[in-house]
C-alpha cells in the first residue's frame, strides 16, 4: 500500500457557471508546487477540470478529493445530483445530455467522460439515479513518460 | 511560424503578451468545444477558438497550450484577458473565421493535432 502524502478536499456548488473550474486551477497549482513530473499532473487536472466541469453543469453540489501518494495521484469526485441512467452510452464519445447554457460555456460536446477516462490509468464511475454519481481515477506517477 | 507572423497573416490584434511574440508555433488546435482542445492538444499549440469566455483561458491553461487566438471578431473581456495575463498566455484576435484562419495557416506548413 502506498503512504498517503497529502489529501486536500475542495467543495463543488452545482450551477455555479462563473466559478466553475476554479477547483482546478487551484489543484494545478497545488500539483504544480510539489515538483511532480508534468504529464502527470496535466493528466490529473484534465481529469479534475472535466469533473468540476460535470458538477457544476449536472448535479446540486459534490466534492473532489484529491490524493497523493509517492505512486499515484487519485481523484474522487462524488456529487449529489441526478445520477446518470445508462452509463456505456454516457460514456460513448460524443453522446450528450447538456443544454444549450452549457454549450454556450464550450461543454456538453459528449467528451468530458471519456476524456477522463482517456486520462486515468484506473477510472471508475458510480451511479444511482436520483441519488449522485461517483468517480474514482487514479493517475499513475511518471507512467507516461 | 512565430506568432508575430501570424499575427500579420491573419491580421490580429494582440490583446495579451506583445513580448511573447517570438514563440514558435509549428501545431494547432482548433475548436469551439473545450473537451475536444483537451482531447487533442499535447501541449505547446495555437488554439483557435470562437468561444471568448473565463473557460476558453482555463482550458488553454490545463492543456497547457502557447497561445490562444480568438476567431469570427469575438473579443473577451477585461477579466477573460487579465486571467490570460495571471497564466502568462498571450491573446490574439482577428475577424477571420476559423475555416479561413486554418486554411491560411495549413498553406503555411502548421499542422492540426488529433
């Protein structure tokens, strides 16, 4: 098992347009400041950008917890929110639920979770309708050169 | 190309970084979708987008792009570009639209990432 160096949890507030991705940017810079190697800490922030991005536009509010460990950077994002009913279609590229506000905002193109996925090495996603969903991703440290 | 060159070509207005000018640009990404630049770009491209909001700059910053440049006349505001400016990104804008701009720039020998 490898030790936990630092866990930071920040909170999600849904419909939030005008703050929405600032979680990230503050999780860049956490990332950033610790030294660790570049790709991973973009694949880390890809992830979190596009999971803010999904709270903010989809659910009432959520958390994101960001772990380190001298392996991994894991992301857990949980929200309170309509939960997602078919979850293969959901994350088939291109396919999207968003409304035209999120357009507006350059989201809702049907990438946001595959694109997570895409940049996790472990991506895990739960979901109950009516109750929230969860996202588990781990980023491996130095895996990709 | 530098950015300086693309600023002549396609006729832009720096709107952030007149001193970053020299950078070299030999990719491009382009799009009005925010998941589709952080999809495709590798990093160190032009991003040409349509979309002037706070997110078009935080994307640029999370892909981890050179520059941004804004297509079809959109000009964003003063705190888009002050956030441009905290991320150290310069800023171009022109009227051409984004078909035009990435053909003028393909002739030119960039290329598209994907």
């Amino acid at each position: 098992m490898a030790a936990e160096l630092l866990r930071e949890s920040y909170d999600i507030q849904g419909r939030n347009f005008d703050k929405a991705g600032e979680i990230s940017s503050e999780i860049k810079a956490l990332l950033s400041g610790l030294g660790l190697d570049a790709a991973s800490i973009r694949r880390s922030v890809i992830v979190a950008f596009e999971a803010e991005m999904n709270v903010v536009m989809y659910a009432q509010r959520g958390t994101l917890t960001v772990i380190l460990s001298d392996e991994a950077i894991d992301l857990e994002i949980r929200d309170v929110g309509p939960g997602i009913p078919d979850i293969e279609l959901a994350m088939q590229a291109g396919y999207s639920t968003a409304s035209d506000e999120m357009r507006e905002m350059g989201f809702g193109f049907g990438m946001g979770l595959p694109n997570m996925k895409k940049n996790s090495d472990v991506f895990r996603i739960e979901t109950e309708v009516g109750r929230g969903t969860s996202v588990l991703a781990t980023i491996r440290l130095n895996a990709h050169g | 190309m530098t950015l300086d060159e693309i600023r002549e070509l396609l006729r832009c207005q720096v709107l952030v970084g007149h001193d970053r000018l020299g950078v070299e640009v030999t990719e491009v990404v382009a799009s009005d979708g925010m998941s589709e630049i952080l999809a495709f770009a590798r990093s160190k491209e032009l991003m040409i987008t349509g979309l002037t909001n706070i997110q078009s700059i935080r994307t640029a910053d999370i892909a981890g792009v050179l520059a941004v440049l804004y297509c079809r006349g959109k000009v964003p505001d003063k705190r888009v570009l002050d956030f441009a400016r905290e991320k150290g990104i310069p800023v171009l804008a022109t009227a051409m639209g984004m078909f035009e701009i990435c053909g003028l720039l393909y002739a030119k020998g960039l290329h598209g990432v994907s």
